[in-house]
C-alpha cells in the first residue's frame, strides 16, 4: 500500500486529536493510501520528544521550516497558534506538500485569501480542520435538509457557549492576545459555528455584530504567586450577531467562554416551512426532527439515535446503539482527506470554506465597531 508522510506541527490539544486520528484512520476506514506518522514538531524539545513517544510519531523537530522542506514529507498538518498559520501554509505550498490547516484559516482575511491563493498556484490539496461536520448527527441533518424534509428554511440558530474563562484568576494565555489568536471566543469557537450555519443552510448576506471583553485583565501565567503580573485582554470574551442569510433565511449566532454550565454547547437549530432540527454537541449521538406535515395530533420533535449503519461514518465503528466521541469527529476529517487525495480532488471543508468563513468573522469585527449592519465581503 502506498504511504503518504506526515509532518505534523504542533503536539498539545490539536495535536494530541490529530495524531489520534491518524494512528486510528486505517483500522476502520480502510484505503489505498497508508499514512505514516512520520515527524511531528514543536519548539521544546524535551516535550516535543516525550510527544512524540506518547502519540507514535517515528521522529522529532524543533525547526518547523526544516520539517516542511524535507523531501520525504507529503502532507503538513498544522494544528499552532492562528498567527503561525499563514506563513507554515505558504512555505508549505512552495514545497509542494498537501496542507491540512487548524481552524480559523488565519487571523485576518486577507491572510487566509493569500494562504488559499498560495494552494491554489501549488496545485496541492488543502483540508480546514472543521471537524464538526464530520458528526454524525451533523452529516445526517445536513442530508435531511437537502432533501428539503425542513423544506424552505426560515431561521437558523447557533450558537457555541463554554466556561473556561469564567474564573477571573485563569491566566492570561495565548488565546487571549490578539496577536496571537487573532480574536477571542468569535474566532476560536464562533469559527465552527459559522461554518457549520454555512454547511447546513447557506452563505452569509449581511451581519449585525457586537463584541464584549468583560474581564479586561488577567495575570501572566509565568509570574511568581505573590507578585503577579497583570496584562490587558486583547480579544473579545462573547461575540455574538444577528444573520441574513442568502436563502433568504434570517439567523442568530453566539459564541461566549464566559457561560458558566456550559463546558462545550455546539448547537444549531433550524426552522423551516416543512419541519425542524436541533443539535447539541453535549449529546453527540442525537438529532431532533420535527415533521410539519404530519397530522396535528402526532407533532412533536424525536429523538433520532444516529448510530445505525445507514448513518454517516457510523457503518465503520460499532453496533447499533454504541456511541461514538469527539475523537471521531478528527478520524472521519483524515479518512475524508486521504479519500480524496487518493481520488484526486479536493477535501470538504477546504480553504474555500476558510476564506469565506474567515470574510464572516471580518464582517462581525467591522460591525461591533461601526454599529452598523455590514455586507459579508468575500474576494471569492
């Protein structure tokens, strides 16, 4: 069987599901291509190292320019910090390799147009890493709605709410300086929730946006206890807006760090002339569907269990009724990647999908500061 080598750069949270997922791919979705885990990279050594025993990677790297150039690598996966993205992405293209890239594409719009143009001149492959299309449940609602079982769709809501920034005394880390990240809670989670509205109902018209920073300061992590220093929040705590969409349907997202129960809520809702759908991602297995046209003594929503065969992904794993988890979402993401590299097309979600999602995110910025509605800009 043919071997692609991976670089993977990059070995925490990211990293950790990536390499999981490419240890895992092959064992349930067989193909043609064989993926070898062949260096990951990070800047410490010592960890990368200790990394690098812990997920199965056969070599280390401290130089990320030097594990991108090397001519036996054939795929760079990029799970760093947003502000890395743009130039491993265009170093990558010029060496020729196949990029999977973390999301948000980039931290501005016109970066991710120059990443996509770069890939675009390579002729190489690219994947965003939006691994929530790859549920189950989620793959399934979006077969519903193409086969027009919610029929016109009217309002569509979302909305990704978690917790971890509720404590005041958290430290302030990189997601929190907006040289790094870019945004706050609109880029890092209200990114899967656009792309999410973008994959099940349509693109973005206009937005009305606002952006909140409650807590304004937080200590640095490398301050001794009794002496902390203090720095300033440079990105946003909660980002939500108003949405036209342009189907015609009307919606509302939010994104928040700051809800206190909330440890990951990724929902949608969908309202449309022939029925309803709901999803949250704290109860992954299940999707709720509403039918309007059955007769009125019969309406309601149901639960359906999706983890039968006939599901998406599902035939590969377990009996009916056996659960799968969040790792999953990234198995089903590569073994769609290496599905198409060896059919040679392109992945979904690609850096398409990161352009038009990252002119979303550049529309709700210009928003809260013009406190106006604003046209979502696109260059493609």
């Amino acid at each position: 069987m043919p071997t692609v080598n991976i670089a993977l750069i990059g070995y925490k949270f990211m990293g950790r599901a990536h390499s999981n997922a490419y240890r895992q791919v092959r064992h349930f979705f067989p193909g043609k291509l064989e993926p070898r885990m062949k260096v990951i990279c990070g800047r410490d050594r010592e960890a990368v190292t200790a990394a690098a025993r812990k997920l199965g990677w056969e070599e280390v790297e401290t130089d990320w320019r030097r594990a991108v150039e090397r001519k036996d690598i054939d795929v760079v996966d990029i799970s760093t910090p947003g502000n890395l993205h743009r130039p491993m992405v265009l170093a990558a293209a010029h060496a020729g390799k196949h990029v999977v890239c973390e999301k948000p594409l980039a931290n501005t719009l016109a970066d991710a147009y120059e990443m996509l143009r770069a890939v675009e001149r390579a002729g190489v492959k690219h994947m965003l890493m939006h691994n929530y299309r790859k549920i189950p449940a989620v793959a399934f609602a979006r077969k519903l709605v193409q086969e027009g079982r919610i029929g016109t769709v009217y309002h569509y809501r979302g909305a990704y709410l978690q917790s971890w920034l509720l404590d005041p005394k958290f430290p302030l880390l990189w997601r929190l300086d907006r040289k790094l990240a870019g945004s706050g809670a609109l880029g890092d989670i209200g990114s899967h929730a656009c792309d999410l509205a973008r994959c099940l109902n349509s693109e973005f018209e206009s937005v009305a946006g606002q952006l909140t920073t409650f807590i304004k300061e937080r200590a640095y992590p490398e301050a001794p206890r009794q002496a902390k220093r203090r720095g300033r929040v440079t990105v946003d705590d909660d980002a939500n807006f108003l949405a036209r969409f342009r189907n015609g349907s009307a919606g509302v997202i939010e994104s928040s760090r700051l809800c206190g129960g909330r440890l990951n809520y990724n929902m949608f809702e969908m309202y449309g002339s022939r029925g309803s759908l709901a999803f949250n991602l704290e109860r992954m297995n299940e999707l709720q569907f509403f039918d309007a046209t059955e007769a009125a003594d019969r309406r309601g929503y149901r639960t359906i269990s999706v983890t039968q065969a006939a599901h998406p992904y599902v035939g590969a794993w377990w009996p009916p009724g056996h659960i799968i988890g969040y790792e999953h979402t990234f198995v089903h993401a590569i073994a769609d990647f290496l599905s198409a590299l060896e059919r040679d097309r392109l992945p979904e979600p690609n850096f398409y999908d990161g352009v038009r999602n990252q002119a979303v995110l550049d529309a709700v910025e210009r928003s809260a500061q013009s406190g106006r509605w604003e046209k979502v800009k696109c260059p493609i």
